[in-house]
C-alpha cells in the first residue's frame, strides 16, 4: 500500500520515467512471446526459436539496466533524516523501490500480453488483414504455464537488480586491526614494540609533559605523546597509514581504460578473423560484438574522466574549470551509461552497414528489439544525468551562494553536454566501420 501511495503522488517527471520503464518492459514482454509464437507455428525449427529467445536477451538487459536506473532517481525512496522513526529505515525504502520496479514492470508486461492477444485474434479478430497471423501463430492455443513464465522472466529480474544494488551498506568501511600477542604468546600486547630492557626503565610508561627537564629516548618520547593523545580522546594515526593526495593530484581516476581498450582490441581481432572465413562463424562475430560492446562500457568512464582533464588543459577559465572538474566528478556516474549507448550505437551502425550486402532486410521484430535496446539505453543515460544532477545540487547551491552567476553554471553544462559526443561520436563511427569491414567483404 505504502509503494502504490508513493507511486501515485510522485512528481510528473518520476512518473514519466516510470512510464518509460513500463513501455520497455511491454515491447520486451512482446518480444518474448513473440518468440513464443514463433516456436509454436515452426515445431520443427527448435533452433531457430531458441536463437530467437537468446536475442531477447539484449532488450530484457537494457530494460533491467533502465529499472535500475529509475529506482536510483526516485526521491520518494531516497533515505532523508526521520524516516527511521516512522518505521521507514533504509530496508524498509529498498523495498519499497523493489515493489515499485515491479509494479512498473507488471504493468508493461500486461500490455504486452493484451497486445500479442490482439494481434493474434483472440480478443476482437485479426487485426491489420492477418499481417501477423504468421509471426504469432494466430489461430493455435496458447500455453499458459509457458507465456507466464516469460511474462515473469523481467519483472523478477528487474525488481531482484534494484533490491541488490539498493540494499542497505555501512557506509563506513570495517576497521581490521592486526592481531597482536603479547610476552610469552598472550593475547593483547602494547601498540608499539619494545626493545629490551625497555620494560623496566624507570618513567617508560608514564606520560610526561613538556619541558620538565627530562630527557628521553626517541622511544619514550613516542609512548607518551601517544598517552597523551588518548587521553585528550585524539587517536593517533597509524605509523604505515598511507599519505592523503597531494592537492591537485586526481585520486579519483577510474581504472578501466586500459581494460577497455583491450577488450575493444580483442573485440574487433575477433571480429577480423571471423571475417577471413567462407563460412562466416556466428558465434565468432557475436563473441568479438560482445567483447566490444563489454570494452567500450568498461572505458567510458575513463573517456568521461579524460574529456574533463581535456577541457582544462592550457589556462582554462572558470567556465572550462567548472566544465571540466564537474566532468571529472561524474564520469563514475555517467560513464559506464554512456559506455552502453556507445556500445548499442556502434553495433546499431554496424548492422545497418551490412543490412545492404549479404545481410538480411530488418523486420518488424527486429525494429522492435532496437527500438527497445535503442530507447532504453538512451533513456538510462538521461536518467543519469538526471541523477548526476541531483547529487550535483548542494555544490550548484553553494556556487550560487558564493555569488556565481547561473549563466556561468548553464554555459558550463551546455559545455559538459557538447564536449561528450565531439570524442565519443567518431569513436562510435571508427568502431562500426571497423567492425562491419572484415564481414561487408
């Protein structure tokens, strides 16, 4: 009840993307059965149906992808000071953007199945003169236990990603503190090691204040500074902690680059080799597909993080700087979605490319699935923007409060926004064309 109260009063803008989440789901659900339909009019194809289930797979994972997206931006599920008091803790908010995702989900899934029973007659007549009497396999029972278990197959996917990737975590990371003995292999034992005959030295563990006129070791000098701190309740650092970042320095660069370079490389060489055969290996070509796809989003976030470092390269003004870090901040963010619509775009590019030579012409199932793929990973990468936006509030806020004027901070976001596809565009491009090279010949 507390997930349908929060659904209906939410803000049109959440409410959009959540209509978008439900249309996803029902062009993914329509696929699914489709393939369902598929099977049931060519029972002697088995390989051609299980072919046409496993390219389901890409849609079903974009629409899971833009779930999980969506349930990041709710703000009717964020956690906010006093919830907890009421019963609604971090658990009891994870799951109540799980029976959201569901909802969403369901829903699109229902219209799915009202569509396919349409177009198969079985409500009103074939409609559009029986045009996809064949696609469908009008006319045959439908198996219920089997178009169930496909309708279920997204919104218990989709609602299991946001339970996991929302579930609650301690933000503070565990403390391991090394296990120490003390004389003789007891348990316990002082924080620093003791020379010999330290331990009865005469003022050794007693802390002494300054300038008494005593002098001590470099040892005992340690031992009484750390008392002292404990005492005034300070804990010391300690002696092997690692140094914080000099200012300046990028402590923050995402490491999957040189990953992601490699995955391309070893992508495209696929991609060459299968193309040097007669026979051209199918699975060859969706391994090198899938290995580019896998490399471009593992290096977006390092291509968003280098277009910031790019922007302010030379003596950058305040419009550059600001373009340029805010670039850097929310490349971990906006990068790996924009390494997605890299990844659909370049395929995309790719088969349009061979759909003119030895490739077959698309069909209606096939525009489906791209638009589905196409539409979900573009709206994903809006909704992380939007995301990236909220998180980016409290800086714009105190911006404006330091007297910087909104038209710096738009300037600065239009820049953000036309800097991304001046690098990622011909990189999309020069990956398509290399990949549909080796096949187009």
């Amino acid at each position: 009840m507390l997930a349908l109260r929060l659904t209906r009063a939410a803000r049109p803008a959440v409410q959009l993307r959540r209509l978008l989440v439900a249309a996803a789901s029902a062009g993914t659900g329509l696929l699914l059965l489709s393939s369902l339909g598929h099977a049931l009019a060519h029972p002697e194809a088995a390989d051609a149906a299980a072919l046409r289930l496993a390219w389901c797979a890409a849609p079903l994972a974009a629409t899971v992808y833009l779930a999980l997206a969506v349930a990041r931006t709710d703000p009717g599920t964020r956690p906010r000071p006093g919830l907890s008091a009421v019963g609604l803790g971090p658990a009891r908010l994870m799951a109540v953007s799980a029976l959201t995702t569901a909802l969403s989900c369901s829903l699109g899934s229902l219209l799915a199945l009202l569509v396919f029973l349409h177009l198969r007659g079985d409500l009103t007549g074939l409609p559009f003169d029986g045009a996809a009497a064949g696609l469908l396999a009008a006319g045959l029972p439908l198996p219920v236990p089997a178009a169930a278990t496909l309708l279920t197959v997204l919104p218990v996917t989709a609602t299991a990603a946001v339970a996991v990737a929302l579930r609650p975590r301690d933000p503070r990371p565990p403390v391991r503190v090394p296990r120490r003995f003390g004389r003789f292999g007891a348990a316990g034992g002082s924080a620093g090691k003791e020379t010999f005959g330290a331990y009865g030295r005469f003022g050794t563990r007693l802390p002494q204040a300054p300038g008494d006129g005593r002098t001590d070791a470099p040892g005992d000098r340690r031992t009484a500074t750390t008392a002292l701190l404990e005492t005034e309740g300070d804990p010391p650092a300690p002696e092997n902690a690692p140094e914080p970042p000099a200012p300046g320095t990028d402590a923050d660069s995402p490491a999957g680059l040189p990953w992601g370079v490699a995955l391309v490389t070893a992508g495209l060489a696929a991609q060459a080799y299968a193309g040097r055969s007669a026979p051209v290996p199918v699975l060859t070509v969706l391994l090198g597909w899938l290995l580019t796809g896998t490399g471009l989003v593992l290096a977006g976030p390092g291509l968003t993080h280098l277009c910031g470092r790019l922007l302010q390269a030379g003596r950058p003004g305040a419009l550059r700087l600001l373009a340029g870090r805010g670039l850097m901040a929310e490349a971990a963010r906006i990068g790996r979605p924009l390494g997605v619509v890299c990844a659909v775009a370049s395929a995309g590019c790719a088969l349009t490319a061979l759909s003119g030579g030895p490739a077959p012409a698309f069909g209606p199932l096939s525009a489906l699935g791209a638009l589905v793929v196409g539409g979900a990973t573009l709206a994903t990468l809006l909704t992380a923007a939007v995301e990236a936006r909220q998180y980016r509030a409290g800086s714009t806020a105190a911006l404006l409060r330091l007297g910087a004027r909104p038209a710096l901070l738009r300037g600065a976001a239009a820049l953000r926004a036309a800097v991304l596809p001046a690098l990622f565009g011909p990189l999309v491009l020069a990956i398509a064309a290399l990949s549909a090279l080796p096949l187009s010949r």
